[in-house]
C-alpha cells in the first residue's frame, strides 16, 4: 500500500513525513523504521494488513490502568520501529526489517474486525508490540472500522510522530499509553536514537485532544535513574498534564545491546515516592509490591482496585468509577 505522509524528490528519492527523523530515501531502501520502503520513488507501506503477533490481552498489560480496568482487548503488532532504544525488550521484532522477518502473517482489516467478537469481554483494539505509528496506515484503516463497529482503539506507542498524522489519529483513538524513555534529549539522543522535544509534544497534544492517557517510563540502570531528573519529569507530567495522570514505572533488564545490571527494586521504590508527591496514580509494573499495582483513592486513601498479576479487583469503585466510600471522581471508563 502506498504511505500517506511522504514528497518525492529529485532522482526517485522521497522523504517520509511521518515521524520527525523524516527520512530521505533512496530508491530501493527503507527508512530508520526498516518498514517503509521507496519503490521506484513510491512510498510504500509493506505491513499494511499483515500482523506478527494478534491476541487477546488484559487492558492492564498494555499498560493501561484508568481504561476500562478489568477488560480484554484484541491486540495486534507488526515489525519495526522509528526508535533504536539500546535495551529494547521486542528488539526480535522491532528491530528487524520487514523484508527479513518470515513471520509476518496476512490479516485483512474484515478478518481482525471478526476477530473482536470473539470474546464477549473484547472492548476493542490495541495497536502494540512493535511502534504502531510505523504501520500507521494498517492502524488508522482499522481504527476506523473499529469506531464504526462501537467499540474502542488504544495504541501502546513511543510518540516520535509529526503532528499531522497525529491529529490524523486523534479522530479514531480513545486510549495511549506513551513510553516517556527519559527527560532529557541527551539520553533520546544517546540510547534511543531520536530526540525528546517531539514526543512532549504528541504527549500535550493527546492531552489537549481529552482522550485517555497514561504514561509509562522504564527506568534503566545508570541512564535515566537519577533522582533529580526523574523528579523534573513528574513536576511536568503533573503541571502539563495533571496530577491525575497514571504513570508506570517498569523495571529494566538486559536485553538487546545493553547489559547494564538490572534495575535494583530499591532505585525503583525511591523513584515512586518522588512521583507520589506530585501525581496522584503511580504503579510499579513489573515488581512484587505490597501497594504497586493498587489504585488508591487520592482522597481518602482507600483501595479502589487491587491487582494479583492480570486478576482485577474493583471493589472500592462504584460502576460509574468513583470511590465508594468518599465519592472522589477516579475513573471515566469502567
């Protein structure tokens, strides 16, 4: 399928417009993302309708914790991505090019529409796994229909994406959870090969677009664990997006290109103390805690909903997502 944001140049080079590396490309080769590929000075989308991995997910491992907490959502991903992050966790996938990987499967927009009625529980689809913006045109044909069918469309992303076909999105998406990999544009420089201003600005766009957001911040060993820079981050997720905002901090492992220790549970206990004096929902997603994964009343302090791995609980909200004991507004979609 041809790519929607991309000029053609001189000598049958295009420059892609999707996402701020805005790749100049020859015929022939592909972007950064290792996807979109110039053929013959046509930009052409080759994961169009063609998916790695589909399944059926709990909500809460994209993660999303304020959106319909409890449910199921069909999720599907592609391969690669706009970002070289040097610890990526699905490097098998991301960062590989779509030529090279022989696991990639057709799936008609109709097929994955079917699919979503085959769990009563379904609330609808989540583009994840490997960067979604990267298969955009796949995912904003879908979510169309998606929307069309009533139901909803969460995307799992890194936010390294041009404002246009962002706003494209905003029309069709209910839900993100943005990966916010550090807070200063050396370390986005250094370890992700990208730059962080354009992803503060996709974070304010979706929140200035009023549709869900949650963010999530994997916190690396020696990298982005610094107090001092971790507290900056909080005090302007909380001035630019609101104390209300859910943040997930998520434990690094070795993996990829680095093999860094793994991130001492201490490091990440003290980091979540610093968020909690200025947001009021932050959860540790992959460390046993006693209190990490619970949502707890900013109010009055109660348990909302307790969490046992993907076992939700909601025993403290009433159905329409505020707590039971002192009213406090938590959650919009239960």
């Amino acid at each position: 399928m041809e790519a929607a944001y991309y000029q053609k140049l001189r000598d049958d080079k295009v420059q892609c417009l999707l996402c701020p590396h805005e790749c100049r490309i020859s015929a022939g080769n592909f972007g950064i993302c290792k996807v979109r590929e110039n053929q013959g000075g046509t930009l052409i989308a080759p994961t169009f309708e063609r998916a790695c991995a589909v399944r059926f997910d709990p909500i809460e491992k994209k993660p999303l914790y304020h959106f319909f907490p409890g449910g199921q959502i069909l999720s599907l991903g592609t391969v690669g991505c706009n970002l070289s992050c040097r610890y990526c966790q699905n490097w098998e996938i991301s960062q590989c090019c779509s030529k090279d990987y022989s696991y990639l499967k057709p799936l008609p927009v109709a097929e994955a529409i079917r699919m979503t009625g085959d769990r009563p529980d379904n609330i609808g689809v989540a583009y994840t796994y490997n960067e979604p913006t990267v298969f955009f045109e796949f995912m904003l044909v879908l979510a169309r229909k998606v929307k069309e069918a009533g139901m909803w469309n969460v995307a799992v992303t890194n936010g390294f994406i041009n404002p246009k076909p962002l706003e494209e999105l905003l029309d069709y998406l209910d839900a993100f959870n943005v990966d916010l990999k550090g807070f200063t544009d050396e370390f986005y420089r250094r370890v992700a090969g990208a730059s962080l201003a354009p992803v503060l600005a996709s974070i304010r766009a979706i929140r200035q677009s009023g549709k869900h957001l949650e963010l999530t911040n994997l916190v690396v060993t020696g990298l982005n664990d610094g107090e001092g820079p971790f507290e900056e981050m909080v005090k302007w997720i909380a001035g630019e997006l609101g104390p209300a905002t859910p943040l997930h901090l998520s434990r690094y492992f070795p993996d990829y290109k680095m093999d860094a220790t793994s991130t001492p549970v201490t490091t990440l206990l003290k980091l979540h103390e610093i968020a909690q004096k200025h947001l009021h929902y932050v959860y540790l997603g992959n460390v046993e805690t006693a209190t990490g994964r619970k949502t707890i009343c900013p109010s009055c302090q109660s348990v909302l909903i307790d969490r046992n791995g993907y076992m939700t609980y909601k025993t403290g909200l009433d159905p329409k997502g505020n707590c039971r004991k002192c009213g406090e507004a938590v959650i919009k979609n239960v």
